[in-house]
C-alpha cells in the first residue's frame, strides 16, 4: 500500500508524493532532501532513502533498471526492507563496489606524486605508481600512486577505500592492505568531512589517491611488485574495500554528497516547495516527466495565499477604492464650487504625498538593502500612492467625458453589460470608457487579492470587453481611424527604433 501524504489533494505534499522516481536511484536521491524539507514524517523519508540505496547497491550489482513508480509507493516499499547497515545489506553493497572500479595507473615520466614531493625518504620502484620508504631495520612501508575509474552507468561514492594486492584469488586473504586517501594537502578542519566525500560520474577519473601499507618485511617486495605488474599488463584485479557503510555516521556523509547535489532541477523543486510555504492556498499537480517538481494548477477554485490572507488583502484594496473615490468626490465638489482643475491637482497630489508620509512614518525601516527606508518608499509609492493617484487622475479626465457626452458612470456599466454580445451598435468614446475602467476594476481585484481566480474573472470579462472594442471601433469616423493609424505607426517606429 503506497504511503500517504501529509496534506490533502492538491497541496504541493500530495503532488510531491505523486511524482514519479523515474529508473535512477542515485539521480532521484535529492528528492529525501526534500520530502524531510517538505514536512514529511520522519519514517517516510528513512523509507525513501532507504528503498532508493536498496535498489542502487541492485542496478550496481548488474540487475536491470526499472520503473520505480511513484515516491509514495518506494516508500511503501522502503518499509519493508532491511536495514541498510545489516550483514547481507554491506556483503552486497562491498561486492558491487569492488567490481565497479578499474585502476588508471600514473605513467612512468609522470609528475611526482604529493605525498613523494613531501617526503623526500620515499624512493621510486620498478613498477610505475609503485613508492616505498626502506627503514634500518630492513621492513618496507609501500605506497601506491593511482587514480580510480567508475566504470559503472551510474554516479559511485568514493571515500578512502582500502584495497587489497597480493593474496588469495578470489578472497585476497593473506594479502597486502593499502588505506587510501587523497593525495592533496589537508582540507581544513571544517571542511574535512563534507568534501572527502566524492560522487565519481560513470566513466570519470579520480583525483590521485594514495595508498599506504604498514611496514612489511622484504617478503613483499617481489610479491607485490609481481601482482601489481600482472595488473597493469593483463588486468588482474585487486580488492576494494567501501567503508561507506561501516557507521551509521560514514552512511550520512554518502546520503549527503548524494541528496547535496545541486542542479537546474533540485534548485526547481526547491524554489516551487518556497512558493508553497508562501502560497498555502496554490494547488499542485505532479509533473508529466519523472522527477520534475511539481506545477501549480492554473484554474484553481481558492486563491493561492489562502482566504485568510485574501481577505486581508480584500480589505486594503477597498480601503484605497474608498479612499481614491473620497478624493474624486472631494475634486467634483471644488469644481462645482468654482475652482480650477490646476487647483483640484495640486490638491490631491498633496493629499497624496499627506498619505505617503504618514504611512512611511508608521514603517519600522532604517536598515541596508530591502530594509531600508528608501526601498520601502519605493514600494509604497509604486505599489499604493501612484496607483491612486493615476487611477485618480482617469477617473477626472473620464468625467470630463462623461459630461460632455450627458451620461453616467452607472449608464456605462448597464450598457456595457447589456450590449456584451451586440456587434451591431455603436459605442460613443464615454461609454467605452467608462466601461473600461470598470472591468480593469474588477480583474486588479481579482488579480491582486484572490489569484489565481483573476483567470475565471478575466474568462468572464473578455467576452464583453472584446464586444465593446468591436463596437467602439465599427463607431469611429474616417478622421479618427485615420489618426488612430498614425498613431499606431509611430508607435511601431518607436519600438523598432
């Protein structure tokens, strides 16, 4: 039975649960980053991990790779498996590792390795690659320059293997052990165990690794010289030894170079689980590909922010209507009482800029960057104070309009809505106007406060608003059309220009 998410259908944990893994293990592992990002319980993203390390120690060992399903149904599945640091678990995981590793040995005139240049008591042996330090006492301590090759189809995690040279075919017992680490200078304390840690591609090379035995008597110095030759000339191999799964500890160092992995990808499914903390209301849909993050729903029924927050925004968009048609009303009532328009402009520019400075004195800022006072000025001015005063401004320079042509605002809207389908009338410039700001009205509200319901709104609008242009334009006089295409042409010369 496939895991359910935490949230219902729709929500951005729904969506995610529904995504389908795709056939790479190692390709889908960033996706236990973000299920545990995402709110997940915790024994849903153990499982994941968990179902995916199973199934990449499997396609390692040679089993073809299939369809995963979906993320909720390898979760189901990880339930159900053992433990990853069990006996047979790290048997399977030590036997594919070994066989997905080739040896790239340095050449002959090659560069001397790091640890040689540090260490002028290492000498060179007959084989390439092959270093030794000879002590009074007659023991030899060897040390091997090479670099590792993946020679598997999917992405190996390389930490300080051991490899074996010299024993028995098949176990390598009674062979020589060699620790490996990378041949560099020490990475700082902090950074030591985050980046020994190395993702090797299918077909990559490694950095140099040098590999260090302890002391040994003279026996192996024939021994191993003599296994290593028959290695580079006819491909004799020896054991590799991971010690990803010897701790839990080490195991959490593999999980994160593998869930770290950064991409176009993990940086999309990161920004879109950010929009959905913000935008609790935004519905989801799993994507088509596998592994794609999801998409947010287009038609959806609630607004994205949620209704809580979409009445709040409800209530500041009304706010500033009132308030514009306060200022409008106030405009009239001077021009009724003899003033000039000069006079009603520079009134309400002041009322603005009234407005401006209250709100601003009312914002805590002070601060550098976005929190600063110019910035948030900026937004408000841009974002509340200019729009009203523009829509202020329409709104006069449409009642001029209006009485000219002895019609009502009221007039506009009925005759806007009763002639929605009517292509045949005419539509003198005040009614088209009028009409205009009406329907601009009603989708800035539905856009700004409940989106994305501004769709429907916009659905619903178009019809009457496309009549409405046919109209005005089937009623314009040749004198009109005639400025009207020169307008348009210096328009497109701008543009072009």
């Amino acid at each position: 039975m496939a895991a359910k998410p935490v949230a219902g259908p729709g929500s951005f944990s729904s969506a995610l649960y529904q995504t389908q893994v795709g056939t790479n293990p190692a390709q889908a592992y960033f996706l236990v980053r973000v299920l545990k990002e995402a709110g997940a319980p915790a024994a849903d993203v153990e499982a994941l991990g968990r179902e995916l390390l199973h199934v990449y120690v499997e396609q390692l060992a040679g089993a073809p790779a299939g369809q995963l399903g979906s993320v909720a149904s390898a979760i189901a599945r990880g339930k159900v498996r053992s433990d990853v640091l069990d006996p047979q678990s790290v048997g399977a995981w030590q036997a594919a590792f070994n066989k997905s590793l080739d040896i790239r040995w340095p050449d002959a005139e090659g560069p001397v390795p790091y640890f040689a240049a540090m260490d002028r008591s290492v000498k060179p042996m007959v084989q390439p690659g092959v270093w030794a330090f000879e002590a009074a006492n007659g023991t030899i301590q060897f040390m091997l320059s090479l670099r590792v090759v993946n020679k598997t189809a999917l992405p190996l995690p390389v930490q300080r293997p051991d490899v074996v040279w010299g024993g028995e075919a098949g176990t390598e017992r009674g062979g020589l052990a060699f620790a490996c680490n990378w041949d560099r200078p020490p990475l700082p304390e902090g950074r030591a165990k985050t980046q020994e840690v190395v993702l090797l591609a299918p077909g990559a090379v490694s950095d140099a690794l040098v590999c260090e035995a302890a002391p040994m008597g003279a026996y192996w110095r024939e021994h191993l010289l003599s296994a290593i030759a028959d290695a580079q000339k006819n491909g004799a191999r020896p054991l590799w030894i991971s010690h990803e799964l010897d701790s839990l500890s080490r195991l959490r160092h593999m999980q994160a170079a593998w869930g770290g992995a950064t991409g176009p990808r993990t940086e999309g499914w990161h920004k879109r689980l950010q929009v959905s903390k913000q935008e609790v209301g935004r519905k989801w849909a799993p994507a088509e590909q596998p592994l794609e993050p999801p998409v947010a729903k287009k038609w959806a029924l609630s607004p994205h922010d949620g209704w809580p927050a979409a009445g709040k925004k409800l209530q500041l968009f009304a706010g500033a209507t009132v308030l514009v048609l306060l200022m409008f009303g106030a405009g009239r009532a001077m021009l009724r009482a003899g003033l000039s328009m000069h006079a009603v402009a520079i009134t309400s520019v002041l009322v603005g800029c009234g407005l401006f400075a209250a709100v601003m004195a009312t914002m805590d800022g002070g601060g550098r960057g976005y929190d600063s006072h110019f910035y948030l000025g900026l937004v408000l001015f841009s974002g509340a104070v200019g729009p009203m005063l523009l829509s202020l401004w329409a709104l006069h320079a449409i009642q001029r309009r209006l009485d000219a042509e002895g019609i009502t605002w009221w007039q506009t809207f009925y005759l806007g809505w009763r002639r929605a389908l009517d292509v045949t009338s005419t539509t003198s410039q005040a009614e088209f106007w009028g009409f205009f700001v009406h329907c601009v009205w009603w989708w800035v509200l539905a856009r700004g406060c409940f989106a994305p319901l501004d769709r429907w709104v916009g659905a619903v609008l178009l019809v009457p608003f496309i009549t409405l242009i046919v109209r005005r334009l089937m009623s314009l006089t040749r004198a009109e059309v005639i400025g009207m295409a020169i307008t348009l042409v210096c328009l497109v010369l701008l543009a072009v220009a």
